[in-house]
C-alpha cells in the first residue's frame, strides 16, 4: 500500500514533553477522518504524532469506522507511552497535573 495520508483532521490533542532539564515542547497527535482502504470494504484511520522525534502518518484498520477509531486510540496510546519511557522527563496532557495522556 503507498503512503497514507493524514487527510481532513478530524481531531487533535497537544500534550506538553517537559525535559529533565525543565524546557517544555510541544507533542501535537492529530487523527484523520475514517475512510475506506483502497479497494475493500474495510475502514483506515489516520494518525499523526508531530514532536519528540516523531512524524508520521500511521493508520489503524478495522472491519468498519468505529473499529478503525477504537484500534487507532490504542495505537496512540502505545506510541505515546514508548515516547514518554524513552524522553528524560515527562509526557503529559496540557492541563493534567495528574501526568495523563487522556488516551485511556
């Protein structure tokens, strides 16, 4: 399959990535409409990660959009822990002073 495209954005989250050092940056996850796979029935959600160290589009596939939504909430929710073990500091929602992602 080529490369996905991200499309319309249909929804977007920025979480703050706070350094050991205290400097912040921002990581953006914006997720694309449902749509199609080329020839099948099948549905594709786009995703995109933009900042530490990432951007991408990635996509979750499902029999139908529900799904493909659902499994690309999941696939979120993995990358930003990976990032979040692997930075210095923190990966946290803006505004959550618990640390949460809000992908749960």
């Amino acid at each position: 399959m080529s490369e996905i495209e991200l499309g319309e954005i249909i929804a977007t989250r920025n979480l703050e990535l706070i350094e050991s050092d205290g400097t912040t940056s921002v990581v953006v996850v914006e997720i694309g409409t449902p749509r199609h796979f080329p020839d099948s029935t099948d549905y594709l959600t786009p995703y995109k990660i933009t900042g530490g160290g990432k951007e991408k589009v990635c996509y979750a596939g499902g029999v139908d959009s529900v799904q493909s939504i659902q499994l690309v909430m999941r696939m979120i929710k993995a990358e930003l822990n990976e990032l979040r073990s692997r930075v210095s500091g923190d990966l946290r929602w803006v505004g959550d002073d618990e640390g949460g992602l809000g992908f749960d």
